[in-house]
C-alpha cells in the first residue's frame, strides 16, 4: 500500500505566502489599468496646475521682476530706481552691462565713494551710444541738489562729474509736548530719526532723557530745509533747541564754526582733534582737487589726505558721532565713515583692520581701527578726508570746533544770533511756504 504524501507545517506556509503575493499583484495591475485609462490621468511631461496653461505666453508687467525689466526712456537709455535690497552687480546684469563696466566705473568712484551705498528711491540713468551700444554715461540721482554722472573717458576707463547745487535754505520752526518719550514727540512734530538723534546727542551731557525730561514739557527746534525750484531735496539741519522741563530748560544755536553752544557760549560737543593718530606721521600726499593719480596717471580729485604709517598702526576718531559705513571697496580697500553732529564727516580709508561697527557711537579719541595697504594703494598709509556739509575740505586746514567755549572777541556776535533764533521762537509756530 502506497503511503500518502503530506506538506509539511512549514511548506503549507509559504503556500498561503504565495497566494497572497499573487492576488495583491493581480490587483495592482487591474488598478493600474484602470489609471491609464482615465482620460483625467497626467502624462509623464503634462503639468497639472489648478489654473489653465497657456504655452509660450509673455509674463505680464506685474509678474516680471523689476530687476530683469528695466523700464526704457529710449532705445539707448535705460533707467532703474533703486529698491530695497539692490545690489550693484545684479543691477548691471539685469541692464545687461558687463561686470568689467562695473569695475571701471567704482575705479572712477575711488575718490567719492558714492555708489558704496544706494539708497532706496536713487536712480541709476544707464546711456548707450546708438551705434556700438556701449555705455558711455551713467547718471546716479541722490536727490534734487545732487547727482553724479560718470562718463567714458576711453575704451577702458571712466570719469565723473559731481553736481551739488545750493538751493535755497529756509527756516521751520516745529514746537511740541511730550506725550510719552521725547523720541517718540520729536517724531510726531515732523523731525526726522536722524534730527532726533541729533538732539539726544547734543544734550547727552546735560539732559537725563529718560529720567528729566516727563509728560507735559515742551521742546522747540529750529531748523533749515533745502529747496530746489520750490521742492524739498530732504536735506536739512537743525539751527536751534529749546527745552523746557519743570524749572529747567536746556537751549542749543549752531555757530559758525559747525559746532553747537547754549546760551551762555559753553560748548554743548566735545572739540574736534586734527589728527586721527598719535605721533607723527609724515603727509605723503596732500589735499589737491586737481591732483594726478599715482597709478592711473589721470587728474582725479584727491579728497583727503595721506599720512605715510606702517601697517596696523592705531586709528582713533577724530569726533564724537556714529559709525554709518564699515566697508571693504575693490579700490579704497577696507573704511570706516563717521558723521559727527549731521554738519561734519570723516573717512578712513586703506586699512587692515576695523573695530566699529555700523551705527556704533564713537567719541573723540577712541581707537576705530588699524592702518594698512588694502585696495589700491602705492605702500601702507592712512587716507583721512573730512566733509562739511556734504563737501570734502582741507582737513588740515578746514575750520573746526576746537574750543570748549565761544572766543571772547565772537561772543557778543554770538549772543546777537543767538537772540534772533530766540525772537523767532517766541512767534507763534509757523511753516514754510508749499509744506
């Protein structure tokens, strides 16, 4: 008798396995099947989107960056206003001018450093010649008294032209209470952040603003504003401050000499130093608006001058302020810019080392950074500039507030300033014609 063949435990297992296996891929193909056939289902290179395509179609104005679109004045010319976050590089891409364009223009604005820093609002004005399509001028647009053009001077290299007209300056006289911090009642009469700053600053050794100044006492300020053709450029400074606190009140005229006094002629600032170092350090080259360049033999203005100093020399502020720029330029090398009361101005140029930041206080005297050799230069030195006004002076010879009170000889004419500022304030408030 023939015995009878049974599967093992372990071979009726992997039956059932197999089974299993074998449905689910039936039933994935009949899916699958049914998916293909779908009229719905997307092909490999079909994009599904919730809106309908439309193949080739231009971006319309608003869906293109500005950037990329530069709006045209003419065939030849082409205009960007600058926007947050803009950077020179990306700008002369989106115009299609190359990067080596770029690099000529910053060698021409070594001397003014102007495009270091573009403001929202600037204008860049791009001209090509109508027939190479080169560039041949680019137009840089601050504000309504000052513009720069750069303009080609041959094939590899460009030049510049600084235009700062006067204007006309007239005379606001703002006045107001304060609710809550003077910051904040200084803004809501029309001051600006940097005027208000300016104050704070100019008290600082007199006035608590925190602690004695409280709701209820009242402040004014005089102050200039530039027009050009009847329109506000935004330039402005403050001639004169009043505040009145309980039983004290606290004043400010700006002199003649830059710097601001109360009303007995005591210096409300610390005096300026001539030099930005220690020792002596020999000129190697002189302030000179005509001067020849050492290295690219051309007349390019020279707007401060040049201490000859070894490498990592200490560097010290020249005036109390604010750091506004810290920067490494291709040509100027590594520089500190400090604005000093709104009125005066100092950069440092070609240095190893900086020790600021941006928007840092620094006072008189305080060590700001090391000498070095970076950027273009000829050998380690220091390049010192000093701006009033908005204007590179002689800073070894411009006129600066060295004295902690006014000179006897100047006082009475002091006093008689200073009682025309205080006239105007006794009149009601006013404003100026058109604001």
């Amino acid at each position: 008798m023939n015995a009878i063949w049974k599967p093992t435990q372990l071979q009726q297992k992997r039956r059932r396995r197999n089974r299993q296996i074998l449905w689910m891929a039936i039933t994935l193909v009949f899916i699958f099947g049914l998916f293909l056939l779908s009229p719905d289902s997307p092909s490999p290179n079909r994009v599904t989107t919730d809106e309908p395509l439309q193949a080739d179609t231009p971006p319309t104005a608003e869906q293109t960056p500005a950037a990329t679109t530069p709006p045209l004045v003419s065939d030849h010319i082409v205009q960007r206003t600058i926007e947050p976050g803009d950077n020179l590089s990306a700008i002369f891409d989106s115009v299609k001018i190359h990067q080596s364009i770029l690099l000529q223009i910053l060698a021409a604005d070594e001397s003014l450093l102007a495009l270091d820093i573009l403001r929202p609002g600037n204008t860049l004005t791009f001209s090509r010649d109508k027939e190479t399509r080169e560039l041949v001028k680019m137009e840089l647009y601050i504000h309504p008294a000052h513009q720069v053009i750069y303009h080609r001077v041959d094939e590899n290299s460009f030049d510049y032209n600084e235009i700062v007209l006067p204007g006309t300056w007239e005379q606001q006289l703002l006045s107001g209470e304060i609710e809550g911090s003077f910051y904040q009642s200084a803004l809501s009469i029309g001051l600006s952040e940097q005027e208000t700053g300016n104050i704070t600053d100019l008290f600082k050794n007199k006035v608590n603003f925190s602690r004695d100044i409280r709701a209820g006492d009242h402040f004014q300020v005089v102050r200039n504003l530039q027009l050009i053709d009847g329109k506000l450029t935004g330039q402005s400074h403050i001639e004169a401050v009043r505040i009145f606190s309980r039983n004290q009140h606290y004043t400010a005229f700006l002199y003649e000499d830059g710097n601001y006094y109360d009303d007995r002629g005591e210096s409300l600032g610390r005096a300026f130093q001539r030099y930005p170092f220690k020792g002596h350090h020999r000129v190697s080259s002189n302030f000179n608006l005509a001067r020849r360049h050492p290295i690219t033999k051309r007349i390019s203005p020279h707007k401060g001058v040049d201490f000859a100093m070894p490498v990592g020399t200490p560097i010290y502020s020249t005036g109390d302020g604010v750091v506004t720029r810290v920067k490494n330029h291709r040509y100027a090398g590594k520089y500190v810019e400090i604005q000093h009361d709104g009125r005066y101005l100092t950069r440092y140029l070609h240095l190893s080392r900086i020790t600021v930041k941006r928007g840092q206080k620094v006072q008189r005297g305080e060590r700001i950074a090391l000498s070095g050799n970076t950027g273009r230069s000829t050998g380690p030195h220091l390049h010192y500039e000093l701006h009033v006004k908005g204007k590179a002076v002689n800073p070894l010879k411009a006129k600066i507030p060295m004295a902690a009170s006014i000179p006897k000889e100047k006082f009475q004419e002091f006093q008689q300033k200073a009682a025309e500022l205080i006239s105007l304030m006794e009149q009601p408030r006013f404003d100026l014609v058109g604001i």
